[in-house]
C-alpha cells in the first residue's frame, strides 16, 4: 500500500505534519494541497493541540508545485488547492514551527512565510523562481516577503529568481535560524519543548497580536497574484511555467 502524502503523528502536544512526496522532493499535487488544508483544520480544533511541527521527508523539505501532476490536471484545482491551504496557514491560530532541508522553492518557500518559527539546515536551498518560470509571485508572497525581509530584498529575489542558502536564508530574515541539517529537527524540537513549559492561550494571543490584519491582506495578495498570472500568461502567449528552473 502507498504511503499517504502527509504523515500526521502527535508527540504530547505537537502534531508534527510532514510532507511525503520524497520521490518528487514532496512537490505538491492538487490532492496534496487539500490534504494539508485539511490536516491544519483539524488541529486548529483539536483542543489537544497546542503548536504545529512541518517537516519534509527525504531529501528535501519541498520542491514547489509538482509540474508533471499540473500537466496532467485541471490548472483550477491546483489555484484552489493552494489558495485553501495558504489562507488555512495565515489563519491558523496555534504557533508553527517549521524543520527545513535541502530544496525549498517555490511553493515550499512561499508557505514558509505563513510559519511563525522557521529552522532551516545550512546548506539548504531556498528559491522563489517565478521570474524564471513565467508566472507571478504565489501563496501571498508579494505581501508577505516584502513584509518579512523588506522591500529591496524582496525585490531582488522575485526579480533574479537567485537561490539562497539555509544561512543566508537565516540572515535575511526568511528563515529564525540555521543549523546543520542533521540537527534541524533536534532544535525544532528544543524550541517546542520551551512552547510546552508556556501557557498556550498566551502563546495563541501573542500570535494573534504580531499577524493582527494579515489574513485579509494575504487574501487580497491572492487574487492581485491570480490576475496578474493570467496576464503574464496572455503576454508570453502561453501558461505559465513556461520552463523548469535551472538546478
């Protein structure tokens, strides 16, 4: 029997999700983005449920959209798909903390900037690759890295489509911190354990005040990103992710 796309476990009160496509660098399927939607609603009401763990498995935490999957699909399921899970992640009211490796593009990138506590292995490599493919930033990332890293910074990574390491991902701002990658889930770990000592409806408050009226300007990020998409795709006289970025 396949393994599901997303293993759900529970330790006390962590409920570690992790993505399960590592044949594919757990690229996402149109299935895959429900899935997880689905799995962040069901610990958002489980009372059990104190903070969320993200991983991936394999040799990567997540490579973006899976493109062969988006091929062979109706393009409208996967801008559903992803739309349900980025608004699921900006409106999600428990801490997450996030253990990264290896790829992170894309979307693997984008929904990161949803993450409250990101911890990414040092030689990890990030990429937001939308110039390169051509389409338009996704997920509300045009409102969120700008709010994350700055406006210049911002500029220069949707613009060159450049890849950045785990430690300069730290230093930038889009990452909490780096470690080596064998000891990211370690200090994953480590700052859950600090959360457990804590009184969650204080950490729940604290996260409400610091993302206070983001939720709306992600949704209204969304669908600016969604027309501009459909632009971009008219002008270039095709759809979009005209080509695979270089490796």
């Amino acid at each position: 029997m396949d393994e599901p796309d997303l293993l759900i476990t529970d330790h006390g009160p962590v409920r570690h999700l992790t993505l399960n496509r590592p044949h594919r660098l757990n690229a996402f399927t149109a299935e895959a983005y429900f899935g997880l939607a689905e799995a962040l609603a069901q610990a958002a009401a489980d009372e059990a449920v104190e903070q969320v763990l993200l991983s991936g498995a394999g040799r990567g935490y997540c490579a973006g959209v899976d493109l062969y999957a988006l091929g062979e699909s109706e393009g409208d399921a996967f801008s559903r798909g992803i739309t349900t899970v980025v608004l699921a992640l900006a409106n999600f009211p428990k801490p997450i903390v996030a253990a990264v490796h290896g790829a992170i593009v894309g979307f693997g990138a984008t929904m990161l900037l949803h993450v409250d506590i990101v911890i990414t292995a040092d030689d990890a490599r990030w990429r937001f690759p939308f110039s390169e493919l051509g389409t338009a930033p996704e997920a509300g990332s045009s409102f969120m890295l700008q709010k994350i890293v700055g406006e210049r910074r911002a500029a220069e990574l949707l613009l060159t489509s450049r890849w950045v390491s785990g430690v300069e991902a730290a230093q930038i701002g889009l990452a909490t911190e780096s470690v080596p990658a064998d000891q990211v889930l370690e200090r994953a770990q480590a700052i859950l354990d600090q959360m457990a000592g804590l009184h969650a409806p204080a950490e729940r408050g604290a996260k409400a005040l610091l993302r206070r009226g983001w939720a709306q300007e992600i949704a209204d990020a969304i669908v600016r990103e969604t027309q501009a998409a459909g632009e971009i795709s008219r002008e270039i006289g095709g759809p979009g992710f005209a080509r695979a970025p270089r490796q």
